[in-house]
C-alpha cells in the first residue's frame, strides 16, 4: 500500500524527505520476504506502485535521493544453507512500465540517449516476463560447471545439483559454442504440472502449495536434490552473463542461438520496430495470458542491436535498454483485524494491517503495510471495516479503502510511547521552519532494543561484515544472552575471549551449539576483522548512508582516518569539509547532514572507536592507473554535443575519474560545453583546467 496523502506534485520538501525514508524502508522488507524468503508479504501492483512512487519522488527532489535508495538497489542477500557463486556479470533487475505511455517515454529515452541513428529507427523484441526464478547456468568447454540464483545480483545461491534435474538445461553445448558461457532465463512451474504436484500432496495427506512461482522457487532451493529432481522445473533462456565471445550481434540472434543450442525459448517473442508495434503485441499477450500454460506479469523489451546495448549501458540497478511491462492488478476484499505496530532500524514505527485470510489470484492474503498515521486517516480504515485489496503477480496487497464500516468498528490511536522496553516518547521530526514530517520515531535511538537489535543485524548483513553463522537469528540470540550478549558491534569481535573465560558455560556446551560450531563461529569472526573500507562505512547504518553512497565515500577518501577525520570535521561545523563532501558525485546534503549528526553523537563515536580498535581496515581500492584522468575529479557542465551527460559520467568512471557535480578547489578538470555557466565561472577563478568535449575525447584517447 503506499501513501498517497498528498500527489508527488504537492509535497514539500520536507513531506519529500520522510516519505523517501519511509519507501526505503518499506521496499526493503519486501525484497527479504520475495528473493530470499520465497514468501512475498505485498502484492506485486503494490510493490511497484511504491518502487513508483520512490521514483517519482527522487525526479522532483534529486537532492534528496537516499544513498539506500530503492532505485539503487536489486534483490536480497543469499538464503542460508548454499553456498555463494559471485556472477562475473551482475544480474540487474528491469525497470517498470505500467501504462502506453510509459513504454513511449521508454522508447523516447533511447533516442535521447543515442542521438541521432543513421537509420532512424531502432528495433525493439518483445518477449513474455516469465512469472519464475531467475537462473544463470555457466558453461566452460561446452559442459555444465555451476548455477546460480540471482541473489542480490551480485552474489546469488549455488544450486548447480538442483538445476542438473531439470530436463529441459543441456548439460552440454554443441561443438563449436565458445567456450565460456553463461545462459541466463527463468526457472518455472507450468500450471498443470502446479496443479498436478498438489493434487499428489493432497492425496498423500500433505500441505499443498499456494502458486506455481513460490512452488518453483521453494523447489529449486531443496538442500536434496533428489527432491528436485522429483518437481517438474522448465527453463526459457532469454539471456546472457559473462561470454568468452559473442555467437549474435543483436538480441533476437542470441534467442535463435540458444534455441540452435537446446534451450527452450519463448515462442512468442518478436522484433518490432515501432512503439505501436510494442503495445500491440503486450495487448495481444494479455489477452491469450488466461490460455498460456505458465506464469506471466507482463512483457519484456529490449533494445535488438548489442552495439546499442552497450552505448545505452546501466544505472546502477537496471539497463537502460530495456524495461517490464507489467499488467495490472486484481482486486478484492476482506476485513481488516488489528493494526499491529512494528518499530525498524531508524526508529521508524510502521502500522501493519492484519487481514482475515482471503484468496485472490490463487494467494491466500493476510496483511499488508500501513505505513503512517496519516495513511491511516487518509484511507479512513478502522479495526473491523471490510476494505478492498489489490494485487497482481504472485503475492499480496495493496490496501485501496474501505467497502463498508461496521457499528463496532473501533478507531486506531497511533501510539504516543514506543512499544519498546523503555517506553520512550514517539516524535516527529521536524524542519527548520518547524513543519512536521509524517514518519514517528522512537526517541530512544540506540537505547531502544528494537532499534539496537536492527542495527546490529544491519552490521552483519552480507552487503556489510557478511559473517557467517552470525546472521539475523543469531543476533537476537546473542543480544538477550546474559552471558555473551552482543549489544553494539564491537562486542562480536570480544565474544571468543569473553567465552574462553564462562568456565562450563561456554558456547560450545550450550544448546544449538557445538564445539565445531562454536569454533568456526569465532573463525569467521576473525576472518571478519580485516575489512574493506566502504563495508566498513556502510555497516555503521547512519541514515541515508546505503552501498553505493559507501563506496563514493570510500574511493574519494581512501583511508579509514581520511573518513573519520572528514566526519568529525562536519560535525563540528568545517565548512570546507562539507563543501567538500557535498561535491562529491551523488551526495548531497542530506547525507552531509547524516554523517555529521552521527558523528556529533558522543556515544556513536564511542561505539565507532571501539569497534575500529578491533579492526584492520583496508585501504580503498586505488582507480585504474593506465589512463590519463585515473584518480583526478573531472565536473561536466554545459549542454555537452557529441555524448550525453550520462554518457560523460560514465566513460570517465570507466576511466578511473572521480564525477563531481560541483567545481571545488579538489577538481582537477571541468569538460565544458555550450552554455556553460557559473561553473566554468568559478573554474576559472581557482585555475581549474578547462577544455571542451573535443579536448576531453584527445585527453583519454
């Protein structure tokens, strides 16, 4: 459900600020529950309708985007229980069209990004969004080596015995394939064999299963193969990872490929050369879904020729030459129960809807997100009022109003005093010019046990320490332990010798644990104190400070003391020190503000040294140093004409330059086209070096 108590249009900045935080936070719990849980907890209209609404947000107010923002992120981390495969090329999710319109701003897009094209004309395919696992087979010397999941696009599960079951993935490539390949499509269950599986566990007394796409996934991620084996899994391939050499140069010819090679390809995928062309066959499509024998969501286009592919490139979670046209939602309604509040790891208290148990599309719903107070009124909803639900694809629902109040419907208070063990007050934040947001925070901060525990399965997340046999489980195990409670993150790195000192009651002679457990436990411990330095800053969880914001940090300070020195300098007030944090490509003051408010806390400074104390911290990784602006801070402004600004920033990247979006006295070149203004200005006065794109392209070659 998202919060629609105002348009995009119509929000303040501040109203802008907080109901980003809310979104992240909210999407957040939602990918954990669909890529690693296999058991969605929104529906899919609603899951999009929030990634929209973050989105739409963040184009009005750029300034404020959040380095965790949704937009940045795909996926979620490994499931325990298999092992880890790292994908040579990242998995990157797609971006989502939900209207005609959308797919003609898509289409428009590319061109603006291209230019100009000798032809005029750029050929799209179409081909049906599989509702299934994502999957990646890697090939080497034409023979089957290892499959994974997409994970969190980086790292995904080893489940390379599971996928040698299903019949329908070559074990080998004919002679001739190159001789790495990696073959990427969905892992599905077709609606017979779905209905057939649970008509078998119904028979022998057994739960059936709820949807053919859960089924798959649940699955594919049998620690027993056999029991893989025993579910009938296809595959479509529809596209590539990592490839010694190229066999197409469009993607149409790679379909054919794999098809020419023993892959299962979707029959209904065409080339197209118009966006009519496009929305023609999506419609097509939606109306032969109800006949299909699978699983669909939507339809996928892509950009044909691989040439452009490459020139259109990613952002940092999706490319840019192609998107999901998602279909759109089925509707219900059921009565709501009790609204149950939840508190996160920034304080945030967030209202969830209980739901009695109805079925919509095959789904049995039971709850759905509230988000905040004002939602609450917005909606109108009352504990006993019949409300209408919304969803679409294979989970849950998007709460749209109510249907019908009884008499005895009873009002919710949003509570005053935080469900925590301190009882601490609930405040709003407040700007400047004393306007309240809409989130409430517990005031406890890291007093709050809710908000201590989050932190802390925040720091051994895999994006930050990623230490094994020490995950979210664990840390409410540890954190309640009277005699090796983990509190704050230095404590982790304390535990072996605080056990080594318990007598009889050492880890190894309780419960759940063993003496091979309790030992690689402190092993991966150990093996955890040497850290690369963006895990590090990101670990910290200070707010709007996400992966990617991170690594910025990281490679345009390259030492832990840099860092530290920077963040203490910006609590204090050192201006020199904010404007040089703030022009750094994609911060902006709202992290600035962050860094300098948790570094203005006497008790996170505390927590930091201590846990610094326990650490080797390394250095960031230095910028490729065969190319002439590796290292320097490169400003791009004006209206550039041979290559887009997307385009500049991120050939310089590639290059090993640092993007900044404002001249400092650490820049090292301004490329200036037409138009140039206050920033060409201003490189002048502090003697930064200057050329046009025509000196920029003679620079790096």
């Amino acid at each position: 459900m998202i919060n629609e108590t105002k348009p995009v249009e119509a929000l303040t900045e501040p109203e802008a600020k907080a109901e980003l935080e809310r979104l992240a936070a909210e999407i957040a719990r939602h990918d954990e529950a669909y890529h690693r849980q296999d058991a969605p907890i929104i529906a899919d209209a609603a899951y999009d309708a929030l990634k929209r609404r973050n989105l739409a947000i963040e184009e009005r107010f750029p300034h404020l985007k959040l380095a965790e923002s949704p937009s940045e992120k795909v996926g979620a981390p490994v499931a325990e229980g298999f092992g880890k495969i790292t994908h040579r090329v990242p998995m990157l999710s797609l971006d989502n069209a939900f209207s005609d319109e959308d797919v003609r701003d898509f289409v428009h897009a590319i061109y603006r990004f291209l230019g100009q094209l000798p032809d005029n004309s750029i050929a799209l395919t179409a081909e049906p969004k599989i509702d299934g696992l994502s999957m990646s087979i890697r090939y080497e010397d034409g023979r089957l080596v290892s499959a994974a999941t997409r994970g969190d696009g980086t790292t995904g599960e080893n489940v390379t015995a599971n996928v040698r079951t299903i019949s329908e993935i070559p074990n080998t490539l004919p002679e001739g394939a190159p001789s790495v390949v990696e073959v990427r499509g969905e892992v599905y269950m077709a609606k017979e064999d779905f209905l057939a599986l649970n008509a078998r566990m119904a028979a022998e007394g057994k739960q059936t299963y709820v949807n053919p796409r859960n089924t798959a996934a649940g699955s594919l991620r049998q620690l027993d193969a056999s029991v893989t084996a025993s579910r009938k899994l296809r595959f479509f391939a529809y596209s590539w990872g990592e490839m010694s050499e190229m066999p197409a140069d469009t993607q149409h010819g790679m379909i054919e490929v794999f098809a020419a090679w023993g892959f299962p390809v979707n029959p209904l995928t065409k080339r197209l050369g118009s966006i009519e062309a496009l929305i023609d066959h999506y419609n097509e499509i939606g109306l032969a879904r109800a006949d299909l024998p699978y699983d669909i969501d939507g339809v996928v286009y892509k950009v044909d020729r691989l040439d452009l592919q490459e020139r259109l490139g990613f952002r940092s979670r999706s490319p840019r030459w192609a998107i999901a046209h998602k279909f759109p939602a089925e509707k219900a309604s059921t009565r709501l129960t009790a609204i149950d509040i939840q508190v996160g790891r920034t304080g945030a208290l967030t209202p969830v809807a209980r739901l009695e148990p109805i079925t919509v599309g095959g789904v049995v719903v039971t709850n759905a997100t509230l988000h905040n107070a004002e939602e609450i009124e917005r909606l109108g909803v009352r504990i006993g009022d019949m409300v209408q639900i919304q969803r679409a694809g294979d989970v849950i629902p998007q709460v749209l109003g109510v249907v019908s109040s009884p008499e005895d419907a009873v009002q919710f208070e949003f509570p005053k005093i935080c469900p925590c063990d301190l009882k601490t007050p609930v405040i709003r934040e407040e700007t400047a010019g004393g306007v309240e947001g809409v989130i409430r925070r517990c005031s406890g901060e890291f007093a709050c046990p809710f908000q201590r525990k989050e932190h802390l399965k925040h720091f051994v997340s895999r994006k930050a320490f990623d230490i094994d046999g020490l995950g979210e489980k664990q840390i409410e195990f540890f954190y309640d332990d009277s005699l090796l409670p983990i509190r704050q993150p230095a404590d982790i790195f304390t535990l072996k010798a605080r056990d080594e000192a318990n007598g009889l009651q050492r880890l190894k002679n309780r419960e759940g644990y063993g003496e091979t457990s309790a030992q690689k436990l402190f092993d991966a411990i150990d093996a955890a104190r040497t850290v690369a330095l963006d895990r590090l800053i990101f670990s910290l969880g200070i707010r709007h400070v996400g992966e990617q914001t991170a690594k910025t940090l990281a490679r345009a300070y390259g030492t832990w003391d840099a860092v530290h020195e920077a963040a203490l300098a910006i609590a204090s007030g050192d201006t020199a020190a904010i404007d040089e944090m703030d022009a750094l490509d994609d911060i902006g003051p709202a992290v600035v503000e962050a860094i300098g408010r948790f570094f203005g806390e006497k008790h996170n400074i505390e927590m930091v040294d201590r846990l610094t104390g326990q650490l080797t911290i390394l250095e960031a990784e230095k910028p490729a140093q065969d190319s002439p602006v590796a290292g320097l801070t490169v400003v791009f402004t004006g209206s550039l004409e041979k290559m887009t600004r997307e385009e500049a920033k991120a050939m310089a990247e590639r290059l090993g330059a640092k993007v900044a979006g404002s001249v400092s006295k650490k820049t090292d070149i301004l490329v200036a086209g037409p138009g140039a203004g206050s920033k060409l200005t201003k490189a002048q006065e502090l003697g930064v070096r200057t050329m046009d794109e025509d000196g920029w392209f003679e620079l790096v070659g």
